[in-house]
C-alpha cells in the first residue's frame, strides 16, 4: 500500500521482467565474490562457487528465499527515541548526503579538505533540522590518520547527535569495532540489536562484484544483527550498460547478491535497498549526480524495493 504522494514507474509485469532477468543474471553469469570468507558462506547456502576465478553462481530460490527472510520493517532508532524512525517501504525520511572531500569554510569562504570536526559541526547542524531525519558521514576526515578515520567520524558524530547514525566500515575488524562503539553508547549488545543507533552502508563494484571491503562488513553487520544497506552506485553508459533499463537489472543483480550474503550469514539481518546510481557525464567521465536520470533511477529502484518488501536507501537529486 502506498501513503501520499507517489510515483507508478512500473508495471507489475515490468517488475517482474526486471526481477527475472536478474535472477538469469545471477544463476548464469554470476557474481565476483573476492572474499574466502564470503565464498564458503555461499557454498554453504546452497549457491555454486567456482574459488578459482572467485564466481559466484546463485540459484533463484535461493534468491528469493533471502528476500523473503529480509524483514519488510527496520527500525533505525535514535540515541534520544523521539528522532526514532521506521523504515517500511511507505513512508519517506531524509538524510544529508556523504561523502565529501572538500568542504566550502564557513568563515573563511576558502575550499580546503574536510575534517574531523567539520563532521561534528555537520551532526550538530543536522540534529538541530528537523527536517533531517538521520545523520549520515557527511565528509572524509582527511586530518586525521586513514586507518582510525572512520572510528573518529562516528565518535564525533554520536557525541554530538541524538539522531540514528551511519556508517561504511572496509574489513572485518573496524565493522566489529565501529559496533562495539555503538553497543557502548546503546547500553550493550542486546540493547544495540533491540534499539539499534547505527548502521552500515556498504557498496558492491560494478559490474557484478563485491570487494573484500565490502564482504566482510555485511558478514559481521548480519553476525551482530545490526542494520545494513547494500548500495549500488552503477554508473550508466560507464560501469553498466547505457541503458537505464539493462543498469536498473545490473544494479539489482548487485544489491540482491549482497543481501543474499547477509540473510545466508544470518537470516532475518535487517536489511535496506540501496542505490546511488546516476548516468556518467561522457563529457567529464565522471558520475552525474544532479541530472534527471538519477531521479529517474531512485524512483525506479524504490519501485523494486517496494516489489521485494525491503525498505529502500536511495540518493537524491
């Protein structure tokens, strides 16, 4: 069912074309595993792994038995309850968008690189809009040494917001870290699972492989049973085909293969549809963030969240 405003991208016999041609996508062609953990962890869920070339081979059921295990609601809760919210695939909430590089001074006016306490002052900033309904890593924190910089960020962000916070852990151990952090703040690993005030976003490569970095946070984020949003940032005409149609069943392939990880790691992990696919500027040969077809692609993606139940995670134009 669909509250207020909204927008029919598809039909539902389009949906299901979009979600057999991904199935055929991820039985045929595979996807690139490039973790041994995660490969095993496949295996044993039924899929066919070819370890050598690191191919992954996904059986349909399989498939549709994770998106079936994927709860349909996830509560992402604030340190104070009030800022609260329930993803459900029918309600709309608003984020600031990450992950900056550069940040314009305030005072100065100068572009300089980001720091750490310009994502403080951005946690401030967004727990006092209540138009803001979470905070998410609004910058790099390029003044402080790379391997803490994503422990840092969210030490400054949870001690200066009330709101749920997110995060993009790279390796097994900064995920576990960045949770034990979270359970300190929450009360213990049992209040984090029951009220839990952050979560992961993590992205797969395109095309059609997930990276070591990406793995062994989705393996330890469903291990804890703590939020994670898989999120495919596809460039059209760049990493996936010029077509938005053939990207929309790329990106699909990609996102459905790193929930199929986390619900064959732990059945039930909450679990969000993600998407920062845009088209590429094949002037710049970069990523366009505020043209039309990225409207058109996050509309379209939260279409097929809504067709498998799964709460969706999308940009913005």
């Amino acid at each position: 069912m669909q509250e207020g405003f909204g927008l029919n991208v598809f039909s539902q016999d389009a949906l299901d074309r979009i979600h057999n041609a991904t199935l055929e996508i991820l039985w045929y062609e595979g996807i690139k595993i490039q973790s041994e953990e995660a490969l095993e962890i496949f295996h044993g869920g039924g899929c066919v792994v070819d370890k050598k070339n690191q191919k992954v081979y996904i059986p349909p059921h399989v498939v549709e038995d994770c998106i079936r295990s994927t709860p349909s609601t996830v509560l992402l809760a604030g340190r104070d309850p009030k800022n609260d919210i329930v993803l459900d695939g029918s309600r709309v909430n608003f984020c600031n968008f990450s992950k900056g590089v550069n940040v314009v001074d305030p005072y100065t006016g100068a572009v300089r690189p980001s720091t750490k306490q310009d994502e403080a002052n951005v946690a401030i900033l967004v727990d006092a809009l209540e138009q803001y309904d979470l905070l998410d890593v609004a910058v790099e924190a390029r003044d402080i040494d790379a391997r803490t910089a994503n422990l840092e960020c969210y030490e400054a962000m949870v001690s200066n917001s009330t709101k749920h916070s997110t995060q993009s852990p790279h390796s097994f151990e900064e995920a576990q870290t960045l949770i034990d952090m979270a359970a300190a703040v929450a009360g213990g690993k049992d209040k984090l699972r029951e009220r839990p005030i952050t979560s992961s976003t993590v992205c797969p490569t395109s095309p059609l492989s997930i990276a070591p970095e990406t793995c062994e946070p989705i393996i330890t984020y469903a291990r804890n049973r703590v939020p994670l949003t898989v999120l495919s940032m596809a460039m059209a005409g760049g990493t996936s085909p010029v077509t938005l149609a053939g990207t929309l069943v790329t990106h699909n392939a990609e996102v459905l293969s790193g929930i199929v990880l986390a619900q064959l790691t732990n059945k039930g992990t909450p679990n969000m549809y993600g998407s920062s696919t845009t088209i590429m500027d094949l002037r710049l040969a970069s990523a366009a963030i505020g043209c039309p077809e990225l409207g058109m692609i996050s509309a379209a993606v939260c279409k097929l969240a809504q067709y498998y139940n799964i709460p969706s995670y999308v940009a913005g134009t």
